[in-house]
C-alpha cells in the first residue's frame, strides 16, 4: 500500500515575503531594533531591569536576522526546521513579554519622579514610553507569528 502523505516545504528565496508566518520577519525585526535604539539612548539607573530589556531586544533582533537569513537561502528544507520555527517564535515571545513587563514597570516609576522639582527625567520618560509602545508591538508580532507558524506545523 503506498502511502499518499504529501511533505510540505517551508517557504525560501522570495517566497517568504508572500506566506503568512514569515511575513513578520521584518516588522519583528525593525521594531525589535526600535525597542534596542531607544532603550539604548536612555539612561540606566543602578535598580533598573533594563539590562534584562537591552539582552531580550539584541538576542531577538540578532537571532531573527539569522533565522531570515536560513530561510531566505533556503537552508530549511529539513522536517525539524517547522519545529524549530515554533520553538525560536515562542520563546522570543515570551522574552519580549517579560522584558516589555519590566519596561513597563521601569517607565511608571520614572513617570512618577518626573513630578520631582529639581530632577529633569521628561526627556527619559518619553523615550521609555516609545521603547514600552515599540516593545509590546514586537511581542505581538512574536506571538502571531508564533502562532501562524504552529498552524502550519501541524498542518505539515
């Protein structure tokens, strides 16, 4: 008896701009790299998580590169490939989620001295609230895509 079952490829070369899943590489990556850039340019304090935001928004937006570029060459070929897809988006997921909690957090307690004559964090405070905006964009990202690409796991 043959069997009929049908393997499914994951998309390569162009193709990944076009199918559902890897069409957020990009939107991950450039908002990934927003939430770098402006936590980058604001000023740590000595009890502030945002060492743990800095390592989430470099991790993501170096593996991310990598990832693309795999499936851009075509190197994903191999069955294990939609597995690991799941695995990366989940995680980064999760990783963002944490860091844009901590962020968050930061940003409300800067918030909060901004009402302190004498100290000038407006400028600091401001930046927080687009890295927190940018943050919970790209974790929303994450976890669509996350979601799309365990679809079509299953459906492979």
């Amino acid at each position: 008896m043959a069997s009929t079952t049908s393997v499914s490829t994951l998309p390569s070369g162009c193709k990944i701009f076009t199918t559902a899943p890897d069409i957020f590489f990009l939107p991950e990556w450039v908002f990934g790299g927003l939430v770098w850039i402006l936590v980058a340019s604001t000023h740590v304090y000595v009890e502030n998580p945002q060492g743990w935001v800095m390592f989430v928004s470099v991790f993501c937006f170096v593996f991310t590169t990598i990832w693309f570029l795999v499936f851009a060459s075509g190197c994903n070929q191999d069955s294990v490939w939609f597995s690991l897809d799941v695995g990366y988006h989940f995680v980064a997921a999760v990783f963002y989620l944490s860091a844009s909690v901590a962020l968050a957090n930061t940003t409300i307690n800067i918030g909060i001295l901004t009402n302190v004559p004498g100290i000038d964090l407006l400028k600091i405070y401001r930046l927080d609230i687009a890295a927190v905006v940018m943050s919970h964009v790209t974790t929303l990202l994450y976890f669509i895509h996350t979601i799309l690409s365990a679809i079509r796991w299953k459906s492979s």
